[in-house]
C-alpha cells in the first residue's frame, strides 16, 4: 500500500483504507465537491510559509531579506492572503498574477515582479500599484522601466537579474559557460557589468542589488552555494567600482520537495545554513557588508500541502511481450490538470482512498481522460489488482505547477481547489463549468479592415 506520511500534507492520516485531510475523508471530499479536486490543507500551507521565513530570520538575523512565495507555482486571491498573513512577500510575473495580488489587497511594498519580457502595461500598471522591487532581465526592461517610472515621476527599485553561470537540473549541476537560457545577464560575457552601468546611468531607476534562480527542485545545497559566491563576487566588483555597496542579494527558489516514496523534502533549515555559512563566510573575504538575503521558494510551500482526487472511470489490462501485462486505470482528469508527467517525466505516487483492499498489487499505469497517448500521470506504480470504477485514487504533492498548468485541452473544466482545516472545507477556487467554456465563444459578423 502506498501510504507514505512524508509525502501527504502535514494533516493528512490513513486508516481502515480510508484517506482523510484535516480530518475530513477523502471520500466525503470527493461526495461533497465532485472528482477531479485539488484538496489544500490550509494549516500546512500556513505553516509551511511561516517556516521558511522563521528559518531566514534564524540563519540571517537582521540581513534576513523577504521570502517570496513563487506565486507561479498556484495563485488564487485566497492563497494570496494566506501569504500576506504569514507576513512573507509575493513574486509574481504577470500581470495577471499581479491583478490577483491586487484583489487579495497585497501589500505593494512585498511584492517582487519578474518575467523576461514585461509588458510596458505590466511595468506601468507594477509602478502604478507601487511594488517593491522589480526585477529586470534584459536591457530592453532597463529602458522601459526608466521611461515608464519617470513619466509616473517615481524612482523603481530593481534588482538585475544575473546568470551565474550554472544550471541546476534535478540531481546535478551543469557549469554552462556559454550561458545558453532565455533568462537573466551573462555574468561571464560582460552583459551582466553593461546592465549595472545602464542601471546606474537610468535617471529614474535606484539599483538594490542582484537576483539569479538557478532552477528547480534541487536538493544539495551546492548550486546555491556557488550562485551566491558568484554573485557576492559582482557585488564586491560594484563596491570596487562605484565605491558603495548594494543592500539586496535575492537567491531565487527551487527548493526540492517529495513526490515519491524515498525521496525527502528539503529541510529550510538545513538548505538556509548551508547558504548563510558560505554567504557570511564570502562577505567576509570580500569585505562585504552581509546584504538582505531574500528567496523565492514556491514549490516548497505550496507542493505538499495538495492532493488531488480522482475517480476511476475504467480500467483494462494489456498484455506485454514476454508474457507480462499491464493494467489501465484510467482517472477522470489527467494532463489538464496535471501537466508534470507529460512534460518533464514527473513522478508521483498514488493512494486507493475510500477503501480497505487486500487483493494483491499489479503493475498498473495510471491515465487520464484525454485523447492523447502521453496523458498518463503515473507510469508505473503497484496498485491492488481489485480498483474498479467508481473507487476513489489520491495522488499527494500536487500543489505546485498543477492547477497552475491547468488547460481546458478537450474542452475540459478545470478542477475547483478546495481548502480543508481542522473538520472544515471551503472552496477558493470553484470548478469550471460549461458556461465558462462557453463564455468566449462569440458569433460576429465581419467588419471590413482593410
Ligand atoms: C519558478 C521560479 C521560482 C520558484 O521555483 P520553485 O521551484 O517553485 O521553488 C522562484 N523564482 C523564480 C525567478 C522562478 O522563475
């Protein structure tokens, strides 16, 4: 059986076959709100933000910046305000994640906006709104959020965007010395110095420091360490130059998270000790005064704390070559609400839910209910053999990148996410209906253009 504590949310417990969240059964769950559903366990999220920034504040002291939750990895005005009440900032690299900010009634000051090609309305309506920082990543953004914040007579706090030269992939780290990302200036080729110098001639743009992410889900602590050790190395080179010290130094997120049995969610202590002894330890060689660390974690906040519900609609079993079979289980969502396994091979594991089985496991692979061949969400798990239509199938650690990437492909309703805390539940993002798909269906007649 797969159930594994580590990888549920926090809340999450396992008894008699019966999944429940936050003390409520996943099979009242799925009675009570309809199957696909992301269920979010509240108190985990909550806890969970405030964790990282207890963590900061523990392995910082006063040079802890503002963690900023990775609003990309799941935003909704709800989940917006759960943030501001953690007391913790917001990235957001949209407009659209913006206007969700705005509705929450985010404070402007936390939140940071990133993306590599805002749009002179996303700059302007950023500045209007009165964010925090802006983080730029081309000269192009240097031009426009000069001209966009001297016509709004302000001065936009920004921080450049830097790549430091190295790639984090799941397990390892590639040293890239040609660079080759849509994202962020070549420190090594010089872009990253003529930025500084742009920034610094710009009229209407104060320079607080620099930003890089190196990726995702990482679990060693060594591309962080490298990426700040390069980028304090910048900073000591603007000291050296301008003969003044930038004050912020943001490290980015990916921080890793379990999705399968033996795997481990990093530790924001153990990962933030590890940083702060090599960036205090680099300032002190560089005879840097210690700048505000800030971070970007999305994944590991939000990842954990979401299970996903399905119910199964049919299965059928496949024979292999070599004698061997396979078994279909197909679920009633799939690659519109989970896009991770199509696009990157993600890996999860899943859960009989609403009851006790002692038939024995098979190979099964679990699909969705799209007319794609690649819309599978797990490729390969054992699963009792008696799953049958009509059973409920759990899958933790969707919170992150899930209802995020969902899609209306096939004309799909996109999942509603309901929040569960202590016996309670409470939608904050409602299922689609048909008339939503409907809604931007329009019939016109043509007007001549031309
Ligand atoms: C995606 C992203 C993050 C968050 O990444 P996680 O893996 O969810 O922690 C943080 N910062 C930037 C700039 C990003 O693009």
């Amino acid at each position: 059986m797969n159930w594994s504590p580590e990888i549920f949310s926090i809340n999450s417990s396992y008894q008699d076959g019966q999944l429940s969240i936050a003390g409520i059964k996943a099979s009242t769950l799925a009675k009570e709100f309809g199957t696909p559903l992301f269920v979010i366990d509240e108190n985990d999220f909550r806890v969970r933000a405030s964790t990282w920034n207890a963590s900061l504040e523990r392995h910082f002291g006063g040079a802890a910046g503002t963690v900023y939750y990775a609003g990309k990895s799941f935003l909704c005005v709800e989940v917006a305000k759960w943030i501001n009440e953690a007391g913790i900032g917001l990235d957001v690299c949209t407009g659209g994640e913006l206007a969700v900010a705005q509705q929450a009634g985010f404070p402007a000051e936390r939140i940071e906006v990133h993306g590599n090609n805002k749009s002179e309305a996303e700059i302007a309506e950023a500045l209007r709104y009165g964010v925090g920082t802006i983080v730029v990543d081309s000269f192009h953004e240097i031009e426009r959020v000069n001209r966009l914040a001297k016509a709004a007579g302000m001065s936009a706090k920004v921080l450049i965007r830097l790549t430091p030269g190295i790639e984090a992939h799941t397990h390892e780290f590639i040293a890239t010395a040609h660079e080759d990302v849509k994202f962020g200036f070549s420190i090594a080729s010089g872009a990253a110095w003529k930025a500084v110098e742009e920034c610094e001639a710009a009229s209407n743009i104060s320079l607080m420091g620099f930003h890089a992410h190196i990726g995702s889900q990482i679990f060693t602590s060594d591309g962080f360490e490298i990426s700040a050790t390069r980028l304090l190395e910048f900073m000591a080179k603007y000291r050296d130059h301008f003969n003044r010290e930038l004050p912020e130094l943001d490290l980015g997120g990916g921080y890793g998270i379990a999705y399968v049995p033996g795997e481990q969610t990093l530790d924001p202590d153990q990962i933030l000790l590890a940083i702060a002894t090599v960036v205090k330890h680099q300032c002190k060689e560089l005879e840097l005064a210690l700048p505000k660390i800030s971070i970007e974690p999305g994944r590991a906040i939000v990842g954990p704390t979401t299970t996903t519900l399905y119910e199964v609609g049919t299965t059928k079993t496949v024979s292999l070559e070599g004698g061997a079979s396979r078994r279909y289980v197909a679920v009633d969502g799939g690659m519109s609400d989970n896009i991770r396994p199509a696009l990157y091979d993600a890996e999860y594991t899943a859960l009989l839910a609403n009851r006790k089985s002692t038939a024995t496991e098979t190979s099964t692979r679990i699909v969705g209910k799209h007319c794609e061949s690649g819309d599978i969400i797990i490729r390969d798990i054992d699963l009792p053999l008696d799953i049958d239509a009509g059973d409920l199938l759990a899958i933790p650690a969707t919170g992150a990148y899930g209802r995020s990437m969902a899609s209306n492909y096939n004309h799909m309703t996109r999942p509603a996410m309901v929040a569960v805390n202590a016996g309670s539940a409470r939608i904050i993002l409602r299922r689609e209906n048909f008339a939503d798909l409907l809604a931007l269906d329009v019939q016109e007649s043509a007007r001549k253009l031309s």
